[in-house]
C-alpha cells in the first residue's frame, strides 16, 4: 500500500509540472465572455451524441450523460429540455437513464430495454421513447419490478400528455424519489457547461495529488482498521444466527428416516439425499472460512439449498409430484421452503405479499401471529427483519437479492439495506444502483416475447411496461 501512495504521490508531482507550462499560457490569454446562450448550446451538447446507428452506440453515450437523444428523434425532446433533464437527475445523484429513440429497424423493440441495460452495464432505471412509444426497466435492487411498472403505467395514463417532455420529465420526477443507489461515476459531476479549462484541471488534480499523498496513507489506514473491526463485529453477530441455523439442519438430517439402500428407494431419491448430505457439509466449510458479513451468503444459500432436496426427498417417497421451487419461508426459513404467498404487514409497515410455509399460513388466516426467527438486538430479541444491517448477507443468501428489497420494503432492516453504509462496510454491494455489472448481468431471463403483456418476465431486470405506440 505504501509502494503504491508512493506511486500515486510521484505521479500527480510529474502531472502539475507537465501541465503548467500549457496551463499558463492558456490561462493569460485573453478568454471571451460566455453568454447564456453559448451556456444553453453547451449544455445541449452533453445531452446530444452522434448519431447511433446501433444500440452499442446508445448504451456507450448514456454511460457519460444520464440523457440521450438520437438526432433523429431531436423533435421529440429539444436540446434545451434534454439538457435540463440531465441535469436533474445528475443533481439527484440517482442512477437513472432516459433514451429518445426514433422508432427503426436500428431500435427493435422486442429487445430493446434489455439490449440496452446489458450493453450499458450500469445497474439503473431505464426508461425509453420510441417513436411515440414507452417503456421503462429497472433493476430490482434499484427500483422493485412493481414499482417501476407503476410508474410506467402512470406516465402513459389519459391525461398525463403524450409530448416527451411531459412524459420523460413525470417518469423521472417520481423516479428519483423511489430509486435506490448513486448515480455511476461515469457521469462526472453536474450537467453544466463552462468551468476551467482541462489543463487547469490538471494542475489542480496534481497538487491534490502532492499535497495529499501523505494524509492519504493515514486515513486510508484508519478507515482499513475501523472497517475491520465493524465487519468482525457484524460477523460474530452473524456467527450465532448462522450456527443455530446449521445446527437445527443438521438435526433435522439426523432424523430423516431414509438410507440410500432401502427397499423402494431409486437414484433420483438417493441424488436428493446426497444433495442434502453436501449442502449440509458446504454450509459448515464455507461458515468455518468466513472472514467478511458477505461470505455468509453462500452458507445460507447452501442451506436454502439443501431444505428443498429434502422437501423433494420427502414428495418422491411419499409417491407425490416434486414440489416446485419456491424461496423458504419468509417468518422463519428453518421452517424449510413455502407453500403460498399471503398478505402480511410488518409493524407499523404496509401489507405485502410474502412467502410462509403451511404452519404460518394457517396461523394467519386464524388471526395468530406466525412464529417468527428472532435474533438478539440492543432492545432484546426481535424478529430479524427488525434488526441492524449485519442480517442483511444472512437473509439475502436465503432470498436473493432480487426477491428480498420487495419483502423488507418499509422495516427496519430493508431501511438499513437500501444505504449506502449498508453496501460500504456489511459486504451489500449488489443492493445499490449506479454500479458497472454488465458481466453480471444475464438478459437470457427476459422475455422474447414482446413489451405488450406488460413487460419483461425473469431476470435481474424488472419490466415496466411496452412500447404502446402512442396509446396512452
């Protein structure tokens, strides 16, 4: 780390000294005045690219500017309204893209959503013109798949108007409101034009670079050191909640009343069992290697893993049909996978849908209270999702991260997720927005079958409605 400082420090010295001799003579002639309007055709610039021909083209323009209009398609949304947008959502800092695409062969809309969020790489909200068409698209860690088809649905409303500038600005506005995550670096500050010219911007990064090159080892360290002790500290948390976990699974093997060679059991049985067998021995590896909050995923996905192999163990011997593969239970996933969705509300939150296994099912709908997994707290024991961000690798490896922000939207631990704090030191990072994912991202998900039935289905992406052409 200390080589590298170095590095750094060397290299903003030889930057300032290589720029301020151009940086002089650049700074003593004379500068004309700039008027609004020069201010206003800056501006559109940023929010104008070349023309695209391809989507790639599209997708390149809108990692530097959060707009983008197609030459083509410049009636739809004037440069100075294009400007003003991307301004508003730079300012917001929330990462939320916006395209006006004219409707060509260059723009098929059947994949043109998905296209688009895999070739940009950005995790988002992304929201298309075509023609006179609308659609939007959001990653469920930034914006809940319902969410973002509401939205949708309501900018192509009766009434709402059908010009783009209507229509983009009112998705945008409520957009900025929902979106989780920070908008990527990419953009690079605020949409306005002007400012210092770039070899000024150098001599000034330089002397940042001098200057600071000794405070930064300092601070660098000291953040190091505190990171490491609030992620261990989150671990041992987590620790107990995990190991009480491993312990009931491995329990509940030691019960099941099945050997590979009894009488009636075949291959497909015995693959279940030894599914179930290694689950429960990945679970403990992979917990005795933890070392950070976010490696305890992957035990918990093993775990989740390994109560459905059984469930399915139990329906083959049972001579009934595999049971389909749904999340664990909601209240408790010791209780192994659910059976239903039922409305649920949190205290003091709003109902929403959430998977219970038939136990708790059947105590909601007597009015009792589902038996919930409680974990310790500063206040005592209290059902996890009303606990601190350290459970957030815990429960996301039980239900994913595209499934669980729409289960813990409104309590205490869904609050905690959706920080910034949360992805910065508990190991969260696929929560936020803004990010560069493109590798992980997977548009095979997607639905190939048009925008008309509502939008996407599957995948990391949630749909918010298609292209209508114009029937709004």
């Amino acid at each position: 780390m200390r080589n590298r400082l170095f590095l750094i420090w060397l290299a903003g010295l030889l930057l300032a000294l290589s720029a301020a001799l151009p940086a002089a003579t650049a700074v003593t002639s004379p500068v004309p005045a700039v008027s609004s309007a020069s201010n206003v055709t800056s501006l559109s610039a940023v929010a104008s690219a070349p023309r695209a021909s391809t989507i790639d083209e599209v997708a390149r323009a809108l990692r530097g500017n959060p707009v983008y209009v197609d030459p083509a398609a410049a009636g739809q949304l004037p440069p100075v309204q294009a400007a003003a947008l991307a301004k508003k959502i730079k300012d917001a800092g929330k990462p939320v893209f916006v395209a006006v695409l004219p409707r060509t062969a260059a723009f098929p809309e059947q994949s043109l959503l998905a296209t688009l969020r895999a070739d940009t790489g950005i995790t988002g909200v992304y929201a298309v013109r075509l023609g006179d068409g609308f659609a939007a698209g959001a990653d469920p860690q930034v914006m809940a798949t319902r969410a973002v088809q509401n939205l949708a649905a309501a900018v192509k409303a009766p009434g709402t108007g059908t010009d783009a500038t209507t229509q983009l600005n009112a998705f945008v506005d409520s957009a900025l409101e929902q979106a989780r995550g920070s908008a990527p670096a990419s953009w690079g500050g605020s949409a306005g034009g002007g400012g210092p010219s770039p070899a000024a911007g150098l001599i000034v990064l330089g002397a940042v670079l001098v200057l600071g090159g000794g405070t930064a080892y300092a601070i660098t360290r000291r953040n190091r050191v505190r990171r490491a002790q609030e992620e261990r500290a989150a671990l041992d948390k987590l620790r107990v909640v995990v190991d009480e976990d491993i312990t009931a699974y491995g329990e509940t093997l030691e019960r099941l009343d099945f050997h590979p060679a009894e009488a009636g059991a075949d291959d497909a049985m015995r693959a279940d069992y030894e599914r179930a067998l290694d689950s429960y021995e990945t679970a403990k590896t992979r917990m005795a290697h933890a070392r950070h909050p976010s490696d305890v995923r992957e035990v918990t996905r093993a775990l989740e893993d390994g109560r459905f192999s059984l469930a399915v163990l139990a329906a083959r011997r049972a001579g009934s049909e595999p049971p389909a593969r749904r999340p664990p239970c909601f209240f408790d996933p010791r209780h192994g996978p659910s059976v239903a969705d039922v409305r649920w509300s949190p205290s003091g939150g709003t109902a929403r849908e959430v998977p219970v296994c038939a136990a708790d099912g059947l105590r909601l709908r007597e009015g009792e209270e589902p038996l919930a997994r409680t974990v310790d707290t500063a206040d005592g024991r209290r059902p996890y999702w009303e606990a601190g961000p350290a459970y957030g690798p815990w429960a996301g490896g039980y239900f994913g991260g595209g499934l669980l922000p729409g289960l813990l939207v409104g309590t205490v631990l869904g609050s905690m997720l959706s920080s910034p704090a949360y992805a910065a030191e508990y190991g969260g990072g696929d929560w936020g927005g803004g990010d560069f994912s493109g590798s992980d991202f997977d548009p095979s998900g997607f639905d190939s079958s048009g925008f008309d039935g509502g939008g996407f289905g599957g995948g990391d992406f949630g749909g918010g409605g298609g292209f209508d052409g114009g029937g709004f």
